[in-house]
C-alpha cells in the first residue's frame, strides 16, 4: 500500500478553506440540499433566494455571523449609553 504524499503547493493553511460545490461555498448551497428533501415551488424560490443572500454575503469577505454582528452595530449606532437602563 502507497502512502500517499501531499502535493508541494498544499500547505496546513489549506485546512482553514471551506469546501466548495462547483462555483459555490458549501455553506450557500446548504439550502439548495433543503430543497432536494422537499420539492415545491417555494421551497425552490426561497432556497435561490438564500443562495443569492448567502453568495452575496461572501462576495463581501462576510460570514453570516460577521454579518449579525456588523449588522447589529449599525443599527445600535456609534453612540453607547454610559448609564445602565436598570439605573
């Protein structure tokens, strides 16, 4: 039994990467694979819809939990309240 060695250009940085499914992230087609258990016109349109958003999103540089945070710091502002509310 061969072992079989890495190629030169693979590196332990390789290991971060996210899988991809032809031209998509693996985490965008993940509601495309939701559609294939349940197929109706809907689920399709919403699942499109979720692929788009997803793409789109990692289009940007964002994941979708640096996108909640960055959402979330927009819409509390740049101003902090120095009082807490219990106060």
């Amino acid at each position: 039994m061969a072992t079989r060695m890495p190629t030169p250009d693979a590196s332990w940085r390789d290991s971060a990467r996210y899988p991809r499914f032809f031209i998509f992230d693996s985490r965008a087609v993940f509601p495309f694979m939701l559609w294939l258990l349940h197929m109706k016109v809907w689920t399709f349109v919403v699942a499109l819809i979720a692929m788009a958003f997803f793409s789109l999103l990692l289009r940007f540089g964002f994941t979708v939990s640096t996108f909640l945070r960055w959402a979330r710091a927009k819409i509390a502002g740049g101003r902090k309240a120095a009082k807490p509310w219990w106060v």
